[in-house]
C-alpha cells in the first residue's frame, strides 16, 4: 500500500466533486441511512464529524444535529462540505488536518467515517484521546469502515475499530449497526469511567 496524504486528497476533489460517487452509488446510501440509525433519531446537541470529505454524509447528519461541526483536512473539501450543508444554518464546513484541536470542548456524538485508516497509527493514537477527551459520558461514537484493504491506506482495514477504541484508553459499550461485506458501521456509547478499553 501506498498511502495517501491531503495533497492527494485535495488533488482528487480539485479535478471531482465526487471522486468516490458517495452521493449517488447506492451502497453509499445504504451506508448513509446505517451512519443515521447509529446516531439515533435525535436532535442530538454538538456533533463533531471528522473527515467530511465532500459532505455527502455532512448533509444527512445535519438533520439529526442542532449543531454540527463537519471538519475537513482539504481546503477543496471543506469547500465541498459548505456547499453540501448550506441549507442547514446550524451546521458549519471547518477546515481541520488531523490530529489537531477540535472546534469545541465537549460533544454528544462524534461520526469518523472512512477516514481513520489513512492515518499512521501514531497519528490515530492521538484523534482517539482527542475523542476520548470530548465525548461527554454517553456520548456516541459512530465509526464506518471498510473491512478490505485499498492500495492508499496507510493502515490495514482488518481490526481498524477496535484499535481506535483501545488506543482511546476509556471505556465503551460496543453495537453492530451494519455489516457487509466490505464495509462496516458500529455505534459505540462512551462510558462513565472503568478500566475496559470496550466491551460488547
């Protein structure tokens, strides 16, 4: 594998504004409607959502959300994001390369979607205590991944939830919202205190 960085990334939005076809292919729907039934029928409060890529998922999650930071680590992207969320006054597109600060302190729900394996483990570690760190207690934590590998990761699919979770160093109730065979999504609710890193 040959990992892709945000120069990358911003070369792809810059020459499509849908590379990966998240707004139209139907599996990215059916993927789309299990990253919201995850999240609940709200309204939930802040949600924070890393990696929004063309804010295919943005505009959806805006609808349960009464505040909604979608960051993005392009400039391309963020731009894209804006575009996709610019009915929703109470949502707002920031431009944010990770690991780095949150927009806020605190979040009821955090939504990482196909983004955590372009990062090194050691900079993975690091947005997982930042999540840990801002979810509040009972807080969500929606996670949607692909399970197989692809030629730009940086890391291998296989395991990639679990691993975020560990390296959070707190605990976690853990739900299966949808499993295929190529991708999955997970709910997990952060717990008040406890040694487990997460338990089913």
């Amino acid at each position: 594998m040959k990992p892709i960085d945000l120069n990358g990334f911003a070369a792809k939005f810059a020459a499509d504004d849908d590379p990966w076809r998240t707004f139209s292919r139907r599996d990215e729907a059916v993927k789309r409607t299990a990253i919201l039934h995850a999240l609940g029928p709200g309204p939930l409060g802040r949600v924070l959502e890393l990696g929004s890529g063309n804010g295919s998922n943005s505009r959806a999650i805006a609808t349960r959300a009464r505040r909604l930071d979608a960051t993005e680590g392009t400039v391309e992207g963020t731009r894209l994001t804006s575009h996709a969320i610019a009915a929703r006054p109470r949502a707002r597109a920031i431009i944010l390369a990770l690991p780095g600060r949150f927009p806020r302190r605190s979040y009821d729900a955090v939504v990482i979607a196909e983004l955590l394996y372009y990062l090194s483990p050691r900079a993975m570690r690091r947005v997982a205590l930042d999540v840990a760190e801002t979810l509040r207690p009972g807080g969500r934590l929606v996670l949607a991944h692909h399970r197989i590998d692809y030629y730009d990761f940086a890391q291998h699919a296989a395991g990639i939830h679990e691993r975020f979770l560990r390296m959070t160093g707190v605990s976690w109730t853990l739900h299966p919202v949808r499993r295929r065979s190529r991708w999955q999504v997970i709910v997990a609710r952060r717990e008040g205190g406890g040694a487990r890193p997460f338990t089913r």
